[in-house]
C-alpha cells in the first residue's frame, strides 16, 4: 500500500477540535485534538477510495496569515 504526506490544521472550536486537510478539501471533528485527526484520517481514507491521489494539490510550508475583509 502506498503513502501519502498530507498537511492537516487543527484548531479548537466551541468544545470541538476541528481539523482540516490543506492537500484536499476534507475536515472532520473531534471531542480531542487526537480524536479530530483520527477521524480525519477515516476521512481521508474514505476519499481516496473514489478520488485518484493524482489529485492531491502540493502544500509547501503552510502559513497562518491574517486577513482582514470588509463587509456589510
């Protein structure tokens, strides 16, 4: 079976961990930050079933920048 190396996020939202693949558009959740990443990684397993890894978009170094946008 082969590999992939994805870069993922985790971050804490409301009495959840979210985390989030950045190679491909997957997130899942967890109760713990161990947790959220365990579920991300079914997750992931279960999109490379029916997605091609051919299809995995290349993340270099991922940076937090903020941004700032108006609205009405």
């Amino acid at each position: 079976m082969k590999r992939l190396n994805l870069k993922s996020v985790v971050w804490k939202e409301g009495d959840r961990y979210i985390s989030q693949c950045l190679n491909v558009d997957v997130a899942s959740f967890g109760k713990t930050k161990k947790e959220a990443l365990a579920n991300l990684d079914e997750a992931l397993s279960l999109y490379f079933e029916d997605v091609s890894p051919e299809t995995v978009q290349n993340v270099g170094r991922a940076e937090i920048v903020p941004v700032q946008v108006k609205y009405a």
